[in-house]
C-alpha cells in the first residue's frame, strides 16, 4: 500500500507539470499569432464604415488599453497565471466583455453530451462487435460487419457527414441538419426541448459513431485475435469451459485493458470539441469555439478552451494509470 | 452466439428507434410556433453569434450586428440606399430634413421628425441625438467615442426636435457618419443608457428599439434571432412606406453555403446573404421560387464596392507605375472573371464600382475619355482599353447560359459591364524594361538583378471567389514570366493588411455609397497625412499606401464642397484620370454578392427591375425591403 502511495505521489507530480508545462506552451502559441485582436476588432468596427484615419488610430490605443494588452510580456504572464489559479480566462477579447468562462459553460454542455454519448457509443460497439468478431472469426455476418468497418474506417469524416446530411436534410429530408435545438424553443428541461435536441443530435452522433466504430473494431478484433491463440483460452477451451465464459471472462477482459485507455484518453479529448462535426452540422460547441477564437486572435478564448482540454486528457490518463494497479493484476507498482 | 446474436439485434434495434423516431419529424430548420405565412427566414452572416444575449452596439465588437439589430431594430438620422430607394437614394429617417451646415462647415444642424417612439412607448426627442454623442464622448471605449471626440466640440438640443452639432473643424461630410451605407452611429434611447454607470459594459438586453420590430426571441447558443412587428409600428420612421409584411422576422445562421442551398431548396432560409456561384446556378435551376437580383446571369447583387488587385506601393518593385501597368496589362480580365464568377460580374476598368448611380456618373461619361487614353511604352503609344470586353464574356457564355445571356447593348452594359484593358504582354515587357527590368531566361529580373517576385495575398477559403481570381492572376503573371505566389492569409489577413505584410492582395479599398455620386466615403482615408511608415498600421482603406499631391488637392476640394454639390462628380472624375495613369490598383469588377430570394412564401423583394433596396441581408438599408414584402399566395 505504500508503495502505491508513493506511485500516487509521483503521478499526481507528473500531472501538474504536464498540465503546467500545457499551459505554458498554449500560452506561447497563443500569443506567437501573427493575428492581432486589436487589428480585428478595428476591422470588424470600421470595415463597413467611413471612420475617420485620426479616429482609427485613437481607437487603437483605447482597445489595447481595454484588452489589457498593455505592458510587458513578463507583466502579462505574471497577470495570467494570477487569473488561472483562480480559475479566471479573464474576458474574451472578441466577444469583449464577456468573461471566457461564460462562453465556455454556454458551449461545454453541448460538447459534452454529444461526445461522451458518441464516445461511448462507438467504443461499446466497436469493442463488442470486434470482440466477437475475433472470437468467432468464421461467422459470416461478423465477416461482414468486419468489410464494413473496414470500409468505413478510411473514408475522411468529413464525407461521411456531408453524405449523411445529403440523405437526410435534402433527398429524404426527415431529421434536422443545423444548430442543437429547433428555433423558438424554451431552452430548459422540458419536453419540447429534450426531444428537438435529440432530434438534432442524431445526425452528428451517427456520423461520428459510424467513423468511431470501425476505428475500435479493428482494434479489439486484433487484440482477441491475439489472445484466442494464448495457453489458458487453449487450454480452457480443451478442458471444456463454456465459451461464453471464455469469451468474456478470458478473452475480452483481458483485450480490454488497452482499449480502456483508448477510451480514457478519447473522452479526456473530447474538451476539444470535435471542430469539423460543429462546423458540418452547425452544431454549438466548444470547437466552434476554439476555431473563433483562433480566427479573431483571442488569446483568452483560445486558451480558456484549451486549458480545459489539457487538464482533460492529462485527468483522464492519470485516472486510468492510478486504477490499473488495482484492476489488472499483470500491472505491478514498483515497490 | 446467442449472446452474439442478442447483441446484434440490439444494435439494430436502436440505429431502427433512433431513424424511425426521427423518422417521423418533419426537418427543423424553421422557427417552431410561429405561422410560417407570417415570418420571413434571413440568413445573418455573422454565423454563430459567441456574445448572443448582447445587445448594445454601441460597445466596440461585443456582440452582433447584423442579427435583425441594425437592420429591424435601431435608426439614426439618414438612409442612402445603394440602389433607387423606395422614395430616391437618399431617406430622411430619423431626420425630417437634409443636414444644414454652416459656411465654413464647422456646425451642423439637424431638424428631426416628431411623433416616433420608442418600443417602450417613450417618445424620441433630440435628447437622445445628444445622448448618443455625450454618452460616446464621455465613455472612450465605445464604437463610436473615437470619431464623435475628434469631431464634436459640443452638441446641442435647443428644443425636442432640433440638434446643433457644433464642430472642432470644418467637415461636410460629418453628417455622413449618422448616414447608413450598411451601418452607421445608430441613435441611442436616453432614458435607457442614462441610468446605466459603464455603457460600454451594459448588455441592453432585451432592446428598446426605435424601428419598427422589437425583439421576440433569441438563441442563448447564438444561432437564430426572431424580431417581432411592433404594434404601432406607424409610429416608427418606416411606418411612411406603410406596413411592414412580415410580422415575424427570423435572422439564422444555416452553416456553410452547401446547407444554405439545401435549406432554401426546402423553402426554410426565404433570404440567403451570400453563397459560391456555383450554389446560385443550383438554385436558378432547381428552386422554384428562388432567383437573385438579375432575373437570369449573372444572378448577384453587385455591391458598390469595387474588387482590385491592390498593390503595396511602399514595396520598392511597385513604387513604379510602369510596373504597375505592366502588370495590368499582363492580365485576361475575362478568364479572371470566369475564374472567379464563372462570367457571373460586372467589370469596371476604372476605380469606381459598376454599379449604383455610377455608371451614370462616372463610367459611361468617362467611356471617351478611356478610349483614348494612351500609354507611352517608350518604343510604342497604345490605348490600351478595349470596349468590347463585355461583350466578349457574354459571347463566351451564350453557348452554355443560352438565353439567359442578354443580347441587347445595354442590358450588357447593365449587368456585366463596359471594356477593360486589352492584354497586351508587348507592351508590358517594354514598360518592365524602361523601368529597368530585364528578362533572363524567360524570368523577368528586377533593376538590382533579382528575379521579380510578387506575393498575391488572397483569403483562401473565408473569400473562395477572390481566391479564385487571384489564382488565375497568379498563373497569368508567372506565364508572362513573372515569379508570381499566392499568399494565403486566411484569418490573418486584416493583421497583416493594416500592417503592410503583403506585395498585392485581391479585395477592396474602394467602396461608395452606391446611390449618391459622392467618393468620399473611401476617398477621404486616401490623403497623404494618413499614409503609414512601412511596418507601421494603416489607418481604414488606403491599404495601396499610394499617395500622390494631385490626390490630396482633389481629396482637399471635396471636402469644401457640400455633399450634393455637382461639383463633386467632376472632381471625382479627376480622381478616375489620376488613378488610371498611376494604377495603384488594378480594377477589376464590382463584388457581386449572391443574394438568393425564394418566392415560395413572401413577393416583391427588390430586383435589378425594380432596385427600390438592398437586399443584401446584413445591411441596415435592406429594412427597406420589408415594406414591400406580401405574402405569397
């Protein structure tokens, strides 16, 4: 127990200063852009206009005032790790003054619920179907499902998500095809607005479900196909245990291991949003979020969204590392 | 396999649930609730709207504009429509009257109309004229303190219906910041924003507004805006023209330009802002009801914003007006435009845009005058200007467009233009080489025996149809020997814009007002005192940094003379003269924006036959339209 105590230690040391060295590193990109805010912002306010130079110019200097970009480049790092301690993004410099954390709690939720459910979704099926699929490796309907993740796994996303919205938003146009919710509804917990939300969700999960799945298909197929040829799953077999025993207490536990990491690191990841889904499908999120940020120079968007991401997959490795000792009796913590 | 089989039919079970439960859904791209017969769907360009439940813009770049606000909610004091208008170009709005300055142009007084009113039921007064401008002075950070402190020494509001503006220094043009030409100093309600402590962090939601809808409804993830008729709608400015027709009005963001043909095909998105050509032929072919300004080809609204090849004339290779021509005339303007526009704009050879009053002001009076215009090579003089280019595009378009095509002179001249400058790689070798270029191996080399190099700086995929023509230009220039790139500078462009960071870019530094003949509008930011040091911002629009004393005294003479003084055409002819014999840019067409109106629920949107508006959905004059709208049988 102490040694895994210590282990604990180390881990929770290596993710502060992978999050701390994240951070940092954003911190540099962010503020290396060739995009001025500043310069946005004016061309935004003066680009249909016939604001005077002089005008222009005074304007300048108030923004950089405003946006607190004045000062030196050690007084403005200082000013940052200040406000992220405190858990503050500050303002977001191109939706001035709202604060980066409203914007982000505004888009999160849609994020959240889009991908952990797609995640989730893709990864039970994908393991599952992939599981039996290297089980039973001669079932013919497993054989055909194996074309068909294959098939599916190397078309661009992108492809897949422009024909299913061709399917159903133009040739037979029964499900939605933009935004999370049908305009003029209460947004809320209340019936019209779940099933909407629902409704328009389906096309981005299964655009990202059929994508995902074949990716944890192939994955989990290789994996049981590789165990099935181990001693015990030979000798279990010999000695007459059930095979459905087999299969999922000998074979698919012991695959899953990697495949539980896999799926840490994904739903860790999806902080990011998944920028083409939004973009496709019009989608809110935090993507979207991120790309706008990105396109404006707003350094505090940028690294407010990123920020999360980074403690996000640095969270979901840590967790997985600090249970597998105790799950998976071949992982030994060095004593 | 039990198990197996159980897990299969599981899966297709719910991909069945989930498809058949939708299934039964009609496609949501319509505001729920709401009579369709009543609400006319407007694409709001801005997209997704981060800032959505933010409603002051008076604050610099916080929230949306074009979201219904600018254009369904707030007024000021006068309207030039880019097109005829309903009543002429120019609209008293707020205003009653046109602006009386001085004679020294150092005050301005306005005379307002009475009994129009606030959403609220407040009456609007001078008071919120003055409020505007104090509020603005007095707050620095706001969108509009700049302008007004460097303007207003002070402002005065003798009685409820008038406003002197008394100002630091002479300006005739200072009432053309209370003018919209897409946007302008919207007034704000005094009542409202005098019991506010910081305005400039004051959300102003929900909006009392002074045109003739008020808010309804909005998206908090900023997707959709719904505006609703006021019910005494009479008692707002746009209640002279009558009733407005739609009672609801929906501003969305329907994604990419692929959904937007797809949701008009589906008769959800009445008003698509702007989309590829390619999107406007889909829908000319396959919508029933939509169609764009022109009837036929070319389709879009041509803007009063004229698309060039702007040159940086700090960069030492382009200071030379021989170079510039040279590389004007090493330029197929009728493969650039079909490149671009697949033929569908108007082309203009001088630096005024084809469109609005111009044609009549500047380009068809000027038509002599560029057929005769010569250019000595040094071994050779050339008129360089061709009148029948225009004609040339629709011959080359007939064969495919058909009917479509117009035949007539006129109609010609209306939607595709007049000449433009015949490629001539002769001429333009000799002009290189008086200005000390020299060719080697077929790659031209600068004076100081450097191969000519030229960065054409484009938007890549934010601006696809000036990427295109940029593109082609490129590949022009490199044929005729030029070390010609592009230079995608897709979302850094207005940095490195306003920085200098660029050879040439494809966009604009001109833009007019379109209905009224008067170029100060861009021309004024063109005086040589606002002409930065390289490295140094550019203060708005002259992006060519080009300056020139014959410039100046023109730009110096516009502003003695009065807005509507007649004088102005000619001195902005003089302004044509200089700019095409010293090409700081290079003309090519007008930016034609293809604006598509579907007719299956809403009549009489503004066209080329009958231009009473902009359609152009984010403009504050497209409001215009909604007094014409009837709904569709």
């Amino acid at each position: 127990m102490r040694a895994y105590f210590s282990y604990v230690c180390k881990r929770l040391a290596q993710f502060v200063l992978v999050v701390f060295i994240g951070i940092n590193l954003t911190y540099i990109i962010t503020h290396a852009t060739p995009i001025d805010p500043v310069e946005q912002s004016i061309s935004a306010v003066t680009a249909f206009g016939s604001t005077a130079p002089e005008s222009i110019a005074e304007m300048r200097r108030s923004l950089q005032e405003l946006y607190g970009l004045q000062g030196s480049w050690f007084e403005q790092y200082v000013s940052f790790w200040k406000r992220i301690v405190r858990a503050d993004f500050g303002p977001s410099l191109s939706a001035f003054p709202a604060p980066v954390s409203s914007l982000i709690a505004r888009a999160l939720p849609w994020t959240l619920g889009l991908l952990v459910f797609a995640t989730v979704v893709s990864w039970v099926l994908g393991n599952l179907l992939g599981g039996l699929a290297g089980y039973y490796r001669k079932n013919m309907g497993l054989k055909v499902v194996g074309v068909i993740a294959m098939g599916l796994h190397p078309v661009p996303y992108y492809i897949v998500a422009l024909v299913l919205m061709i399917i159903f938003g133009f040739i037979w146009p029964v499900l939605p095809i933009t935004g999370g919710s049908a305009m003029n509804l209460e947004h809320g917990w209340n019936w019209p607005f779940i099933v909407s939300v629902l409704k328009h969700s389906v096309l981005p999960a299964l655009s990202l479900v059929l994508i995902g799945v074949g990716s944890w298909f192939l994955g989990m197929r290789s994996l049981v196909s590789n165990i099935v040829t181990e001693d015990h799953v030979v000798y279990a077999e010999v000695a007459g245990v059930d095979s459905r025993r087999i299969l999922g207490s000998y074979v698919i536990r012991n695959a899953l291991a990697p495949q539980v990491t896999g799926l840490a690191m994904s739903l860790g990841g999806i902080f990011n949003g998944a920028v083409i889904t939004e973009k496709v499908f019009g989608y809110p999120g935090m993507g979207s979020l991120l790309v706008d940020g990105v396109y404006a120079g707003d350094y505090g968007l940028v690294l407010g969204v990123t920020t999360i991401s980074i403690i996000g997959v640095s969270l979901g490795v840590l967790v997985i590392d600090l249970l597998y000792p105790l799950i998976d009796p071949r992982i030994q913590v060095p004593s | 396999m039990t198990s197996m089989r159980a897990w299969l039919a599981a899966a297709a079970m719910v991909t069945a649930l989930s498809l058949t439960g939708a299934g039964s859904a009609e496609a949501q791209g319509i505001p729920q609730n709401i009579p369709r017969k009543e609400l006319l769907i407007l694409e709001n360009p801005e997209g997704t709207i981060k800032n959505a439940g933010w409603f002051n813009i008076w604050a610099i770049n916080a929230g949306s504009q074009s979201n219904g606000l600018q254009q369904a909610a707030l007024d000021t004091l006068w309207y030039i429509d880019p097109e005829k208008g309903i009543d002429g170009a120019w609209d008293n709005s707020l205003a009653a009257a046109k602006p009386e300055y001085n004679a020294d142009f150092t005050e301005m007084r306005v005379k307002l109309r009475r009994g129009l009113f606030w959403s609220d039921g407040v009456e609007f007064t001078s008071a919120d004229v003055k409020a505007t401008v104090d509020i603005q002075i007095k707050h620095p950070n706001m969108r509009f303190s700049a302008v007004l402190a460097n303007n207003v020494a002070s402002v005065e509001a003798p009685d409820a219906e008038t406003v002197i503006f008394k100002l630091k220094r002479p300006n005739s043009r200072f009432h053309t910041n209370f003018t919209v030409r897409w946007g302008a100093i919207w007034i704000l309600p005094k009542h409202v924003f005098e019991k506010v402590e910081d305005p400039s962090k004051f959300d102003f939601n929900k909006p009392v507004t002074l045109s003739a809808y008020t808010l309804h409804s909005f998206d908090p993830d900023g997707k959709w805006y719904i505006w609703q008729l006021r019910d005494d709608w009479q008692r707002t400015s746009l209640g002279r023209f009558g009733k407005p027709g739609p009672k609801y009005l929906a501003y969305v963001d329907p994604g990419p330009p692929d959904k937007r043909v797809i949701a008009q095909l589906n008769n959800e998105l009445d008003v698509i802002h702007d989309i590829s050509p390619e999107g406007m032929f889909r829908l000319a072919k396959e919508g029933k009801g939509s169609r764009g300004w022109f009837k036929g080809f070319p389709y879009g609204h041509p803007d009063p914003t004229l698309a060039g090849v702007i040159f940086n004339t700090q960069n030492e290779n382009l200071k030379n007006r021989d170079v510039r021509w040279a590389l004007a005339l090493t330029i197929d303007v009728k493969a650039v435009m079909m490149a671009a526009y697949r033929g569908a704009a108007t082309i203009s050879a001088i630096p005024v845009p084809p469109t609005g009053i111009h044609p009549e002001a500047y380009h068809k009076p000027m038509e002599a005058w560029v057929k005769d215009f010569e250019i000595d090579t040094g071994k050779q003089k050339i008129k360089p200007y061709d009148p029948t280019v225009a004609k040339q595009i629709t011959d080359m378009l007939r064969p495919s467009m058909g009917d479509q095509i117009p035949k007539d002179e006129t109609e010609i001249a209306n939607s595709f233009g007049l000449g433009w400058w015949r490629t001539n790689p002769q001429a333009a070798a000799e002009l290189l080489e008086r200005a000390g270029f020299r060719r080697q191996n077929n790659q031209w080399m600068t004076p100081d025996g450097k191969p000519f190099t030229i960065r054409l700086m484009v938007e890549g995929d934010l601006r696809p149809v000036m990427t295109r023509a940029g593109t082609m230009i490129v590949q022009q220039w490199r044929q005729a020997g030029i070390d010609a790139r592009i230079d995608v500078a897709q979302g850094t462009l207005l940095t490195r814009r306003a920085a200098g960071d660029f050879d040439a870019f494809i966009g604009w530094s001109v833009e007019t007002w379109g209905g009224h003949q008067d170029l100060s509008y861009f021309m004024d930011s063109w005086h040589s005192a606002f002409v930065a040091e390289p490295g140094k911002p550019q203060p708005l629009r002259n992006w060519q940094r080009w300056s020139h004393p014959e410039l100046d005294r023109i730009i110096e003479a516009i502003r003695k003379i009065d807005f509507d003084d007649p004088k102005g055409i000619e001195l902005g002819k003089e302004y044509v003269k200089l700019v095409t014999r010293e090409m700081p840019l290079i003309p090519l067409m007008s930016y034609n924006v293809f604006t598509a109106m579907d007719h299956t629920y809403w009549t009489g949107f503004p066209t080329a036959e009958n231009p009473y508006a902009n359609p152009v959905t984010n403009w504050g004059n497209s409001r215009y339209m909604f007094v014409r709208l009837k709904p569709a049988n």
